[in-house]
C-alpha cells in the first residue's frame, strides 16, 4: 500500500520592504543629478536663437548663424551614445556612484566653461571651435548620466521599489527640461541693443508734420520688459507743450537723444541686396591686371581702367530714412552700387553714372502723385 503525506498549500507574498531615509537621500540625490545635467545640456539650446549665433557666428547672416549655432546643439546629441557606452562599461567595474559624481562635475566643468568661453570677436574663429569641443563634453557626460542614474537608483532601492526608483530619477530629465525653458523665458524678456543706454530723465525730440521747430521734453518712465514680437521696448516722456500742439490721432516723430554719437558707414537702402544666405552690396574697384589665361580686356579704348562691381557680404545695423548703417563689410570712401544692384553679377564690369543715383536721405518726404 502506497501511503502519500500531504501537504498544506501555503500563499507566500512579498513583505514591503521598508524605504530608509539612506534610499531617500540617494534618491533625492539621483533625482537632483539628472534635473542639473538636463538643465546644463538644454539651456544652450534655449538661448542658441537668442544670443550665442550673435556672440560665435557674427560673420554669417542671421539665418544662418542660428542653423550654425544649433548645428553645435546637435553636437551634444551626437556625443551622448559614446557617453553612455563607455561610462556603463567602467560602471559594471568601479561602481555607478564614482561615475555618476564623475558625469556631474563634467557637466559643471563644461558649462562654466561655456559661460567664460571668449566670444568670436575676441579670439576669432578658435570661438566656435572651443565651443563645439565644450559642447561634445557636455553630451558625454549627460550619455553617461543616462545610464548611470537609473541603474544606481534601480540597485540602491529596496527590491519591490526598484521601478519606482527608475522612473523617479528618469523624470529628472523633464525637470531639467523645464528649468532650462524658465531661464531661457527670463533672458529673452530682457531688453535688447539699446535698451542699456536709455535712462529715465534723457531728452527726447518731437517733431511734427509743419511746425516750426521740434518740441523737446525728457524721458518719465521706462517699460522693464520689451515687446515679444517687435523687440522694441516702450517709453514715456513728458512733453510739456505737446497738448496745445496736438490733436489725438496725429503722428509725430520721437527721437532719444543719446549722450554718444556713434560713427557708421551707412548706405542707401536700395544699396543692399538681400537673400536668403546674407546680405551684401556691390563695390566698385577698378579691375585688376588680367592674367595670362585671362582674355578679357582691363582697360578701355581710350585707356581708362574698367570698372568692376565686385560682391560684398556686410552685416547691417539700425536703418534712418533711406540709409541704411553698415556694420561690418565696408569702410568709408568705398563707392557702392546704389541703383539696380539686383541685376549685378560678381566682377560685372560697370560704368559709373552719378546722375541716376536715388535722391536718399534722414527724413524723406515721398510727394504724392
């Protein structure tokens, strides 16, 4: 006879382990590391479009010095699977705590480094090259950052918390997200180009369509913040004989008079042609001796030296009337091409006509016909 023991059937479940204030501060810990490392990397591309194209690409036109400069944001991106890759691999042998320390003062490193990098128009083109290798130091770091954070968290926590612990560290990277999005928010709501050099109490010019003479008052008051859309900040002036000169709905013309007057190269805005790639103009030099191979002649039948309009990128600067000022690109005495520039070609031979130039100036008067 064959005797079988019979065993009761026991329910085994898992006992919550108890969360320690050491797994909260680790936690916390991870928590912070992957908000910081987030907000360093992203910031830059926040305030790419706002600032850095300006401050490294000053050479190139405005559209493309903000593909360039988020061309070098790509860069991080690219650099973060090398992070991850080869910081995972000295995790599994030192430990993921010495790593993730190690991701977060390269972080910090780099993105001081960023802040006191000198601008292009101090050490020219070594600018953007320092910056791009900054920029790959940032995303090795965060890469490595990536990996790292979850897994310590994952292998610190108690064992039936180990997926909350990785999804808490985890969201640390939306919170870097935000933080960086914030800070991009209050430097673009900061006033830009002149708004440094007004100041409460400054004279201001009124004129007026027929009076005699212009009205002057000072400034009262000045707006904190500018205009998202114009870039242009608002002001209040106290006029005292504006009211028995004025009706409501009149234009006028306000000037701020500045302290400095400031010395430009300006030309007429028809001068400039735009395009997609930069603005340019054309400046008219005599032509150069031909080489051998060149058949083309460089003087004309009566000896004189021929004319050549040779295409010239410039960067422009604030606009008055018909004139347009000239940053970078033209020195004053170059003669420029300022009627039908569109239809030039580089090196076009030309011949200079004064009288057809356009009547340009600070104040145009258009006559109605």
């Amino acid at each position: 006879m064959a005797i079988e023991t019979a065993h009761p059937r026991v329910h085994v479940r898992d006992v919550p382990s108890p969360i320690s204030m050491s797994n909260r501060r680790m936690l916390a810990s991870c928590f912070l590391g992957t908000t910081i490392e987030w907000y360093d990397f992203l910031v830059y591309g926040f305030l790419a479009p706002l600032a850095l194209n300006r401050l490294f690409f000053p050479s190139l036109s405005p559209l493309a010095g903000t593909i360039a400069g988020f061309g070098v944001f790509a860069v991080g991106f690219a650099a973060r699977p090398l992070g991850g890759v080869v910081f995972a691999h000295f995790g599994d042998r030192v430990g993921r705590k010495p790593i993730m320390v190690t991701t977060l003062v390269m972080m910090g490193v780099s993105t001081t480094a960023i802040g006191l990098t000198p601008t292009f128009a101090t050490v020219g083109i070594a600018a953007p090259i320092i910056l791009v290798c900054l920029r790959f130091l940032q995303g090795f770091s965060l890469g490595a950052e990536s990996a790292t954070g979850p897994l310590l968290a994952m292998e610190s926590a108690p064992g039936n918390t180990r997926g909350l612990f990785a999804a808490l560290v985890s969201s640390g990277a939306a919170a870097g997200t935000v933080l960086g999005a914030l800070a991009a928010f209050a430097v673009g709501t900061l006033p830009q180009e002149e708004l440094a050099s007004v100041k409460v109490g400054m004279p201001v010019r009124v004129t007026l369509e027929g009076a005699k003479a212009p009205l002057d008052g000072t400034i009262s008051a000045v707006d904190p913040t500018i205009d998202p859309t114009t870039r242009n900040v608002k002001l209040r002036a106290a006029i005292p004989d504006l009211k028995e000169t004025t009706r409501p709905g009149m234009f006028v013309n306000v000037q701020v008079i500045t302290p400095e007057q400031k010395a430009v190269v300006s030309v007429p805005a028809t001068a400039i042609v735009h395009a997609s790639f930069g603005d340019s103009v054309f400046v008219i030099e005599d032509k150069k001796p031909r080489s051998p191979e060149d058949k083309t002649p460089d003087k004309t039948p009566d000896g004189k030296t021929i004319k050549i309009a040779r295409q010239q990128f410039v960067r422009v600067g604030v606009a008055r009337g018909d004139f347009v000022a000239i940053t970078k690109g033209v020195s004053a005495g170059q003669q420029v091409v300022s009627a039908g520039a569109f239809k030039l070609r580089n090196n076009s031979p030309v011949f200079v006509d004064n009288t057809v130039k356009p009547d340009a100036g600070l104040d145009p008067h258009p006559e109605n016909r």
